[in-house]
C-alpha cells in the first residue's frame, strides 16, 4: 500500500518567504532606498534572481518602479524604509493613484512590540496611504506572506489598476516559518457581451458625427493594433486622452489630436459637435475633459458610450447611454471583429479634417519664439534623427508641451509622463525605463526647476551605466506658475524666480556627460555628441523666458491681463 508524502515546507525567514512571493509572481527589477527596517528582505535579495536598483531618494524610486508599471502593465516594485522614506514614496505612490499604474510599495515599519507608542520612525500607513492606494496593509504573521503578497498583485492589476502599500514590521521579517507559496497571479480580463457590442455597432450606423477618446491603462500592443483596425474599418475619428498618445499612432489617417494642457480649438470644436462619443478606457478626468466643461455632467448632450475595466467608475461622473464594463484588451477585440460598413460611412471627411487639422496643428516648423534658441526647430530635429520607439519622459510644467504637441508618438510603450501632473518625475522614469529596457533610447525634457526635484537620480544613471539623454529647459523660473501668475495678477512676481547651477557640469560631476545649448545651431551637434559619447547626458538649454509656450509669452499674457482688468 502506498503512502502520499507530502515534501514539507523548508523553514524560511519572513523576509526570504517574501522575497521568495516576489519571484513566483514574475518580479525580475525593482528599486529600493535600503532601510535598517527591511534588513532581512534585502538580506534574501543577495540571493535572488532579482536586479536591485539602488536610488538616491525614495520618491525618485517609487517613480521608477511606477514607471515600469505603465509601460508593461505588470505591478512596479519598491522597497522603501519607514517615516520619513514613507513620505517621500507618497509622491510617487500618488502618480500611480491618479495614473491608474500598478505599483506594490514595500515599507519598513517598526518592531510589532513597539507600536502605537510613537516609536522611532513609527507611522499609520492605513491613515497615511488610505486615501491614495487601492489597498493599505500590515503583514503582522510572517506565515501570512505568500496570502497577502498574492492578494496585493491582484489587487494591484484588477480593474483600475493602482498603488497597494504593504508594511513589514522589522521582527515580523526575521521570524521562522514554515509556510507553502502562493501560485503566481493572473490577471483576469473583462469582456463585453454580444448584446453589448451589437448594440454599439446600431449606435455607430446611427451616428452621423461620432468621436473615439481613448486613454486610461491595462493597454497592451495588441490592443492598440486592434483599435487601429476598428478604427480604419469604420474611418472614425479617435482622439487620446491627456499623456496617454501611446494608445494610438500619430501617422494614421484617423487620428485627430489629444485632449491634453493647450489643445488645439479645433479639436475641441470637433468633439462638442458629435452625436455619438465612445470612451474607450479613459475615465475623463479633469484635463481631458477640460476641467469638466467639455461634457455636461452628468448628463452628456452627445449620445455617450463609455467602456471601462472597473464598474465604479461607470456612472461616476457621466450617465452614459450604454456602459460597457470591459477591459481595453478584450473590448478592441471584439470591435476588430466588427465587419466594415457597406458603404463608405457619413463622417469620413470629418475624419480626414480631423486629421489634417492636427497635422497642421503640431507641425513644429511653423513655430517661432523669442530668443536664440527655437525649439521649434529643436523638436523637428528630433523626429528627423530619433527612432520611432524613442521613450519621451518628462514631469510636469510649461515645457512638457513641446513633447506632446510636436512629437508624433507611433509606438506603444514610448511615453511616461504623470497625468498627476507631479513635477520631477521624468528623471526617474528615464532610469527605470533604461533599466528594463537598454537597447531603447530614453530622451527625457524636464524644466530647471522641474529637473532639481529628482535630479539626484542622476547618479543612478551613473551607477548603472543608463546613457539617457536629458534635455533641460532653463528659463529661470518656476514658468508654469509664473504664466498663472501674470494672468492673475499681472506685473507682481512673487515665490516663482530661480537661480539655477550649470547643468552641464552637474552632468560632468556625476561623471556623465554635459553641454550647454543657448542657440539653434549648437543643438544637434550637442545632441550628437551626447548620444555618440554612451553616457547618461545633459543638454543645458537656455530659453527665453518670454517664451512661456509655444504660442504665447510672458508680456503678452500680462498685457492681456491688464487689458482686462481695465475693462
């Protein structure tokens, strides 16, 4: 007769069971300020098949491991420690939130026997994360690992994906325990009834002007390329949300702009003037919607049909006439399948004055700004000598506009740049972008004062040898609040001046390579030198500070200003 023997469970510690997890679930990079507080996982580390990127600041670590996050869809991983590395994470943590990225944050927290007696570096993570992750958790029983960790990737990628923060308590980690793994986890799709998509083709053959505006996560390349064949069987119109270009090919004859920071007027007038609009993943969150003036809420003058991986956010804001609870992927199948029309539909010369309109709208050539540096020409340099599939990285500010105005985004995974609009960002996205992908050229634009923010990363580029290329835009100023500023209160300068350092040594102290550019001409020489030189590189751009955006400068709005105070 025989006997099943079970082979039992090896002892582990709490911080090799969790390092263990992170294997099974198919982590291969993650970032980490290392912390006494988490010394037995980064002790289990040492032994792993895992890449540990070592960063300056945690904030700027959350931001890379988000940055993963958005480009493959699997959760981003960061180890930062307790207290103050907590807070600093929550910058990027909150990206992830508003960006809708899957993100898992290890933090180190206190001894179990110590809390709630405001230990040493001792915090709440549920009252500090509560509010800006999907799910806040204390691993206080080691055997409870592989249940929990499990728990948080599927947490992390269901739905709207986003942030979970996980806390280790220190004793908890080097606790023994004998305790089986977790399975790796899936991600489960949602897909559209027959009815459902039946009922949105009679809504399409009905239409007389419909619009797509597509955005949100949980895309993939083959998503995209089915929605390039929905929307080239149908000839319609589609448009992307803000920071989300990626989701649609700049070159192909239906697409019509984004709806991002200065749109194009015509754009606008567009969407207001259809009968039908398909949202395909976005949530039309304050700027794509224009600070929520672009559609009446919450009833839509247009016919609204809105497509959403997670049911809560179906009816949040916008009474739709049909909501469809599906995931991207398996919505752009179906719609692929739709057979074409029988005749050549009613709104193809929309289409095609929609696609002219932004064609016009974002040729850089036509650009002209105070000073001797013209970024038009920079940006036309740009799509001349950079590949397709260049990653474009920034965070936030007036400049970010030359990068999604006149860069034809044509390739999925090319773009990372926060619709939280959180300053700093693209440093770090560039880093965690060139780790997990080296072959792929990573060009970050970032503003003097955005730059500083997380310009220590830097050294991390450094460390890991990432030949990024960061072209710095320096007008002096915090310029986006001082636009607002001259608009508000025209003539009074007050909190928004900078002093700025050398860029280009910055870039030399580091060990990297560096070149200032305060003219046209001196642009692609230096360009060509920091991408032949297999260095991570900055360019020290000196721009006019009346050159505010790409259309307007600084006196002219205070003029405009003024005029109406007057009036």
């Amino acid at each position: 007769m025989e006997t099943n023997h079970k082979t039992p469970n090896p002892s582990r510690t709490g911080g090799q069971v969790l390092v263990d997890q992170l294997v099974l679930h198919g982590v291969k990079q993650l970032f980490c300020v290392p912390g006494e507080s988490y010394l037995a996982a980064l002790d289990a580390l040492h032994d792993a098949n895992v890449d540990v990127t070592i960063c300056r600041q945690e904030g700027g670590a959350t931001m890379m491991a988000e940055a993963q996050g958005k480009l493959t869809g699997q959760p981003g991983i960061c180890f930062v420690t307790r207290g103050p590395g907590a807070t600093n994470a929550s910058a990027g943590i909150h990206i992830a939130h508003q960006d809708s990225t899957p993100l898992i944050v290890f933090v180190g927290q206190v001894a179990r026997g110590m809390m709630d007696r405001e230990a040493f570096q001792e915090l709440d993570y549920s009252a500090v994360f509560g509010t800006m992750t999907k799910w806040t958790v204390q691993i206080d029983d080691a055997a409870r690992i592989p249940e929990l960790v499990s728990r948080a990737f599927h947490i992390a990628t269901s739905g709207r994906p986003g942030p979970v923060v996980i806390a280790l308590p220190e004793d908890m980690l080097t606790d023994m325990v004998e305790v089986p793994d977790a399975r790796p986890y899936t991600v489960t799709e949602i897909h559209p009834g027959t009815d459902a998509i039946t009922e949105l083709q009679q809504r399409l053959e009905k239409a007389e002007r419909p619009v797509v505006i597509v955005g949100g996560t949980r895309w993939d390349e083959a998503a995209v390329q089915n929605l390039v064949r929905f929307a080239d069987n149908w000839q319609l119109p589609v448009y992307c949300s803000f920071r989300r270009q990626m989701l649609f090919p700049a070159n192909h004859a239906s697409y019509g702009g984004d709806l991002g920071l200065g749109v194009n007027p015509k754009l606008l007038a567009r969407i207001r003037a259809s009968d039908l609009v398909v949202v395909l993943g976005g949530r039309l969150s304050e700027i794509a919607s224009q600070s929520y003036e672009l559609f009446q809420i919450p009833e839509p003058q247009q016919a609204m049909v809105h497509v959403h991986a997670d049911a809560n956010e179906l009816g949040r804001l916008y009474h739709a006439a049909q909501a469809i609870n599906a995931t991207p992927q398996a919505m752009t199948a179906a719609l692929a399948q739709l057979p074409k029309p029988s005749a050549a539909p009613k709104w193809s010369q929309h289409t095609q004055d929609a696609h002219a309109e932004y064609l016009a709208w974002s040729d850089p050539g036509k650009i002209r700004i105070p000073g001797h540096l013209q970024m038009g020409e920079v940006m036309q340099h740009l799509r001349e000598v950079l590949p397709a599939d260049t990653i474009f990285c920034n965070g936030a500010g007036n400049f970010a506009t030359w990068i999604h105005r006149f860069w034809p985004f044509t390739t999925f995974a090319s773009q990372l740049a926060p619709t939280s609009g959180s300053m700093g960002y693209g440093p770090p996205a560039g880093v965690g972008a060139k780790r997990m992908w080296p072959q792929r050229e990573v060009v970050i634009f970032a503003g003097d004062g955005d730059f500083l923010m997380h310009g220590q990363e830097f050294a991390t580029a450094i460390q890991y040898g990432l030949n990024i290329v960061v072209v710095i835009l320096d007008n002096a100023m915090y310029g986006t609040i001082r636009m607002h500023q001259e608009r508000e209160y025209p003539g009074r300068i007050s909190g928004t001046e900078l002093k700025n350092p050398d860029f280009a040594a910055y870039a030399k102290a580091f060990g990297g390579h560096g070149e200032h550019v305060e003219r046209t001409e001196e642009f692609a020489p230096a360009l060509a030198r920091a991408r032949a030189s297999g260095l991570p590189s900055i360019l020290h751009c000196l721009i006019d500070p009346e050159a505010i955006t790409p259309s307007g400068t600084l006196s002219g709005i205070r003029k405009a200003a003024e005029e109406k105070r007057r009036n």
